[in-house]
C-alpha cells in the first residue's frame, strides 16, 4: 500500500531527523511504519547524545564499557517482536547500582532518554530506542545475593535470568516458579509485570516481588520495601514495589529484585490430553478453575498450535484443541488433584491422559510449549513474531477462543492460539512479513479487534506481554481518560522530564 | 508528667488555633499529645468549613446527609485506637458515587480537607480528623453488585463489610477470606491493605482487590483497572489499583472494590494446642511454613494473651505459649496437613491436638481469637487500646517475640501478644491510661522499640495497621528519605492542595 502525499512527506521530515539521530537514512515505503512510530512516539524532542555526554560517560564506566558500534545498537534496539522505532545513540555497561546511578545523572543533566535492557525477550517493543537515546545493558550486574532459604526468598541483580536462578536454587529444594517462557532477566521480568505458565498456581511477578532497588531518573536509589527489607507483607506506606513491578521502566531502571520463592514440590506430574472441539477442551479448563483444583499448570494449545508444535519440537501429538497440564504437591494431594481433573476432562469427552512421567519427557513437553512461538514462526519462514495476549474473566474464555480463530479465518491470516487459560490468559501469534504493508494492517486490525473482543468482556488486552509502544490505544480504551491521565501524573512526578523509557505504556 | 515551659507555651498556641475550629477549646495537661500530635500533622494549614461549602454540601445531599452535631462528629472522630487529633466540623452521608464526587469538587474548591470513614476499626489513628475537615461517611453506599459466582469475583459498595459480603456469598458456596477481626467495611479494608488470619493461605488485600473505583481530590472518578474489568491478572500500565490499596485515603475516596472471592473449602478442621515455651511454639509455626504446608490459619498467643482470653471468653485452656490451627482442602489435603503439622508439633514438644470439630465449637474458637483485643482491654477496664503490629521474616520469629516478652517485662507493661505468625505478622496490644502521661511515654517507647528491632531483622514496622498517625517515623527508618519523598511526589500529583485525609502516612 502506498503512503499518501501527505503522510509521504511527514515521512520525509521525520526520516530527516533520524538521519540527524545517526540512525539508518534512507526514506523507503518500509520506513511508513518507522516514522508512523516516530511520529507517535517523539512528543518530547530529545537531542542526540552530545561529545560531553559521552566523555563522561566513558570516564565514569570505562571505554570498554561503552559502545556506539552499530552492530551493538542493533541489536539492542529491539526485542523478540517485530516492533522497530530507533536505534540508541549508545549502548553502555554498567558494573553496579553505582555506576547505574552515575549513568542516570549524566543523562539527566544532558537530558538524554535512557533505555534499560535486560535479555531483549519482551514483545512489545517495550525496549526501542527514543530518538538520541542511551541503552542501559544490564547484564554485567548479574550477582545473586543473599538467598535466605529458611525465609524462601533471595534478592538478584539484573543481570540474572530465570534460568540462572533455579540452577543456583536447585540444591537448596528451592525455586522461583514464574516462567515466562524466555529465559528473561528476573528484573526485567519485575518491570514487564511478567506471568506465565506457573501463574495460575504460584501467581505473578506482582505477588512474587517483595522488595526492587530502582534508579530513578536523577540518579537517586530508592529501595521500595526499604533497604535490606524482606518481609512477606507490608503495611508501611505506598506500595512502591508493585507500582514500579509493571512500569516497563518508565519510572526508573530496577537494579535489584527481592522474590519470593517456593519449595520443589515432592511430586510433579505433567500431562497431555486432546478434545474434539475448542468448547469441550476450553470448558474443562473453566470447570477445574471453578473446582478450585490447585493445578500448577493448564495449557491450551488449539489445532494450529499442534501442528507448528509437532513440526517444530519433533512431536507425534493428535492435531486438535489440546491441554497441557502439570500437578505439584504432596504425593496423595497429586493424586487427587489428577482423579477431580479426570473425571473433568471425561465429561467433556477429553481423552486419556498421556502421561510425561520421566524428568526428561517433562522437560521435553515444556521445552514443545515454550517453543510456541518459534514453532509459530517456523510454519512462515522469514517471518518476524507478531505475538497479541489478552486475559479475559475464566468464563467468558471459551466464547472468545472460537470467536478468535474464526476472526483469523475471516481476516485471510495464519496464526497459532495457545494460553494460560486458568488465568482466563492467551495469546495469538501470526508470524508477519512486516516489509508488506497491506498484511502488516491487517494484522493490526485484527489485533486491534481481539483487545477490543477483551475489553468488553471485561478483561484486559495485556495479561502478561505489557503495553510496550503497541497497546498504547488499547490501553485508553482500557482505562480510560481519566486511568491514562492518572498513570501520565505519576509518570511527571518521578520522571519529570520524561527520560525513563520515553514513549512506552503512553505518550506524555 | 508536667509538660516543658516551652511545650505548653506551643501547646497554648495550637490551642487557640483548635478554638478556632470549634473544637474542644480548653487547654489541660490531657491536651498535650493532641496538641502535639495537631503540631505533627497541621503541616497544611485548612480553614474550617465555610457557610457557603456547608450550603453547597447541603443542596447536594439534602439536609439530612449533612451533619454538623458534636456527637456525631466525635463519633467519626476517632477509631479503636488511642489517637485522637480533631473532630471533622461536619460528616455527610453521601449515596452514591456520583454524591462522593461532588463532595469531592465542593471541598477541592473550598479547599476543605476530606476524611472517609467506613467503620472505624483501624488501630492507627486513619480516621482521626484534621482541621476544618469533612468527615465523608461511606455506610449508606452499601450494595453488593454483580457478583459472577462462575468467575469468583464480586463488587462491592463502600458500605459493605466483610461479614455482610460473607453472608451474602453462603449459599453461592463461596467467601472472601481476608479476615482482620473486625467487621470491618471491604472498602476500607482495601484502603489500610488489612490482612488478617487467613492470609498466611489466601494472600492480603492486595493479592484480593481486582478492581477499584476511586474519587480522586477533583471529583474524578478513576477506575484502577478500567470500567467493569475484572480480569484476574493485567499488565496494562501502572498498578494504579495496588497503589490505592493501602494509601488509607490519602490518594483519593474507594466508593467500589472488585474482589477475588474463593470456594468454600470442602472440609475444614480447627485445633489447639500449646507448648512450654515460646521458641519451641514459634519454631513450629516457622518450620510449618518451611514445609510449605498449605495451613488456612496458624495463630500464636502468648501467655497473658491466653489467660486474657480464658478470662473474657470463658474458656479453659492451659495458660501457656498456643497455636490456633485451621485447616481447609479436600478430606483427603486436609488429612495430609494435619499429619504433617501435629508431627512437627510433637518434634517440639506440643500438646496433642485439642480439635473444635463441630462448626459452633470452631466459631467459638476464632470469635475468642477475634476478640483478643477486647480481652487485653477488660484486664484494664477503662483503658485505651494500644495496638501494635511488626512483621519480620518468619526465620526472625522466635527471637523476636522472646525479645517483646522481656521488652515488655523491662519497660514494667503488661501486654498481650498475638499474631499471623505463619506471615511473620505479630501483635502486642497494651492497654493505656491515656491520661497518664508517663505511662504513655513509657508506651510509646516500647512501641517504637519494638518497631526498630523488626526494621533491625529486615522486617516492617507494620504488616497490616498501616501508619495512620502512628507510625510515620518509623515509617521514614524504613524507606529512608528517598523513599518517602517518592511517596510524597505521588501524593502531591494527584491531590496537589494536599486534601485528601492529610497529615496521614506521611506529612507533606
């Protein structure tokens, strides 16, 4: 599709300051959605990172630790969406809050934007660069601190994923069951308010994060449960920590994260069990959320899903609507928790259970569910993620579910449903050719619908997967006016000149 | 203890300005700490309320809704606890949201300090008046609305307590299972971020409020998480709905709450038992939690705190170091809990299990727990409830609870302890002369002791009573100033003029 007149030449002004920028000059029809992006996301004018700026910020890290190589820009100016605005000007490592903290001073007084990054893993778009930007790159601070076993918790710096917490907890008979999926950052998965697989039991970074270590924009450190605090719960004043748990980094870079833990249960048990239709298998999910079984996972994976999954992950599963399951307890709560979930899936005319009962055949099936996304991509090679959550009231899941694939249908488009449907959570990935305009707003229509669908069914169009710079519009019909006006006052009282992660969750 | 020369002189002073707004004008040697605690929160000087705002109060709820009577103004003066600082000049009742919101735009305009009120039972001084306040009365709002029994969620008007919401619920076979003690309103338990016995199993408010309507100090009306939605997680944009829990009305009026509600356990099973002393008492609660047991209820009392219950309750147990149990789950969980516990409890010497099996033995049992507070009280017919709470990491537990006991005894106090210790949440309610000023002092100093050495253990000075006026110091040693100015930088965003319950958490 061919760009208007009109839009052609804001285009044109726009790629002019992105030549100014440092970043890719070139005016083509593939940079429409670049200088849309720009155009929506550059309400604040931010100058390119000065000589200055620079020196002091190769004095205070160490040449090493600061980069403009544009290899290195590339690649954090994206994360694991086909989301694209800018790249940073620099990309810089800092080795501990101190230096986080210096980093924010000099961008503060040259009032440059900064940009935190953990693995890159969201899908969002929450890590673009701002115009002139500054890429924090947390992932040199990567200590594991003080874990207290007896109390269950620990604290980690950002530089430690998910999977680099439960090897270090493993021998301890502890882990951290929030699982995205991604080998994510523990911070990073603190700011992106990030779910998962295990939510339905375990809950959600919000409920799993006791205490963060956050720069805010001037420099200053602020501890949100107070220093070295650690208790399970608090009644002492705002609750900082979930307010920045979610924040996507626009109100500061989270340098430290205090989390809960939890103690391997003594028995797990995974399963997997298909159905005839997406009702049947989607009604069994609601009926065992409703029994109040305390199931530590519930997966649905529909038809297409199965397919890209067997392809992918070398799998023989029926292609049907399907349900990935897992149990954790004690041996007898296990073994009543399978016979109520059984008998569910029987009269819903479900069939057996196949059963992963070896460690291995588990970690296989898990491995299949956490490659959704690749599989997805996998089945239009080429292709970038174009990866939608929404989380809907439990009830009106299965409604939703049917009225989505035949939305797919109707808008001519592939993709896969799979979710965390306990959670009432799921997600639609379309793997997208972003250089063809026409099916890039096709896509987006269809997106755009399904938050819509959510909404009025009283949900939400982001479980899990956060705002970014895609569910800017979502997000006002969300919570409105007077909720976007609420959130942009917070967002002016800690960041008044708008230069932690600007352009993210809303426009100031 | 006669005041300083330079005290009184101050104190003669505030005591003119407390003449000026119609409040009690005498100044005695009892006026001391109201005129401190008046010097402490007054930081914002308000006028007191005008004819006009009184007239435009008036038209807007009708005469009957207004109520400027002494004796209604002292009731909605004070709350269980011992503070006392002014009597609002005036408490409305208003009956709707819409009547909460012009409340709001008549006192934004006049620049009148609001208090909401829901049913007195805070222990931190929440409700106490400012100058020239208007007292708003949330109890005529009083629906349950929209209950989806299919997805577990419900809504509530501010007038709702949780006994009513509980009653209501029965017969769908559902509860909501915060529990303070109190019958307090779920609004305003949602203001304080209340916990209570069962959160060791069922999480705290914050785990529990999906949703919330909030008038802001404007009169705009903000839906935490958007208008109707009730899904059960969301990563849209700031957490605006766990940062109005537990703001106790600084940020704006609750007028609805959406809440997580839960099935009624299949089978539920309660027993006592006691120990010869409080290391071994505590030792089991926290290796309970360390097995990860999923206990509903895990209640320590003391021994003073035993005998004031035999004593107020008519009971007969051993005045001795006891645990209150609470088991929920399946017959078959419930079985395996209870195995599990009463082995843990023989490994440290407990008594057997001394069981309420039937369902008016059980509700005997927690009706004394819930009036523990009442107990202390009659040991000292005449006194003033002094309530504190800490909570520490569970490991710090024994230690702790063992230092309170000879705090208590070294500071010459006779005190009651009692808590949720299976959270590390504990109580010591003392009941004061408040009269007597060296015994206030003398209290007081405790208290703050007491919240020092669980700031020392890495635990907060408040797990579930808030700061109110009570705790702001203690508040400030636990976030430090960094944290508190970022409180008061959110506060002032949204309540510029600094009306909404000022003088409360923090002064601005």
């Amino acid at each position: 599709m061919a760009p208007s007149k009109l839009l052609k030449s804001i285009c044109l002004i726009a790629s002019r300051v992105l030549t100014e920028s440092g970043s890719r000059p070139t005016f083509t029809p593939a940079s429409v959605p670049r200088c849309r992006q720009f155009l929506a996301t550059s309400s604040a004018v931010h100058q390119s990172v000065p000589a200055s700026a620079l020196k002091a910020l190769q004095t205070t890290l160490g040449d090493k630790s600061v980069s403009s190589a544009e290899a290195v820009c590339e690649q954090h100016s994206h994360d694991e969406s086909y989301h694209r605005t800018f790249l940073p000007d620099v990309v810089v490592y800092p080795k501990n809050t101190q230096e986080v903290s210096e980093i924010a001073k000099i961008c503060s007084q040259h009032k440059l934007p900064m940009v935190p990054f953990g693995t890159g893993t969201g899908l969002e778009g929450g890590v673009t660069g701002s115009k002139g930007s500054v890429c924090i790159d947390l992932s040199h601070i990567d200590q594991i601190l003080s874990l207290h076993s007896e109390d269950f918790d620990v604290t980690v710096e950002p530089g430690v994923t998910r999977q680099d917490l439960n090897n270090h907890l493993r021998d301890a008979g502890l882990w951290f069951p929030i699982d995205p999926g991604a080998n994510a950052s523990l911070c990073g998965m603190a700011a992106t308010s990030a779910s998962g697989t295990n939510a339905v039991r375990y809950g959600t970074m919000r409920e799993n994060v006791l205490n963060l270590e956050v720069v805010l924009a001037d420099g200053t450190v602020v501890h949100s449960a107070g220093k070295d605090k650690r208790a399970k719960k608090t009644a002492a004043g705002y609750n900082l920590t979930n307010l920045f748990v979610g924040s996507e980094g626009t109100l500061g870079i989270i340098t430290k994260a205090t989390l809960r833990l939890h103690g391997i249960p003594e028995a797990t048990l995974a399963a997997v069990c298909s159905f005839d239709s997406v009702q049947e298998a989607v009604d069994s999910v609601t009926q065992v959320m409703q029994y109040g079984v305390p199931i530590a996972r519930i997966e649905f994976l529909d038809e297409a899903m199965m397919e890209a999954c067997n392809h992918y992950s070398h799998l023989d599963h029926k292609v049907a609507p399907t349900l990935f399951l897992e149990f954790h307890g004690s041996e007898e709560s296990v073994k009543s928790q399978v016979q109520y979930v059984e008998e569910i899936v029987k009269a819903n005319n479900g069939s057996d259970f196949q059963w992963a009962d070896r460690p291995e055949d588990r970690s296989k099936l898990w491995k299949a569910r956490h490659d959704c996304l690749y599989a997805s991509l996998a089945e239009r090679p080429g292709c970038k993620a174009l990866c939608t959550d929404v989380c809907v009231p439990v009830s009106m899941l299965p409604q939703i579910i049917v009225q989505t694939q035949n939305d797919l249908k109707n808008f001519g488009l592939y993709g896969t449903i799979v979710g965390h449907v306990g959670d009432g959570n799921f997600h639609v990935a379309i793997p997208v050719d972003t250089d063809d305009q026409s099916e890039m707003a096709t896509v987006k229509s269809f997106c755009s619908q399904l938050g819509r669908r959510a909404l009025e069914l009283g949900g939400t169009c982001t479980g899990e997967h956060g705002i970014g710079i895609g569910k800017q519009e979502l997000l006002l019909k969300e919570v409105g006016e007077e909720g976007v006006a609420t959130m942009r006052k917070i967002k002016r009282a800690l960041d008044p000149d708008n230069l932690m992660n600007p352009g993210k969750v809303f426009s100031v």
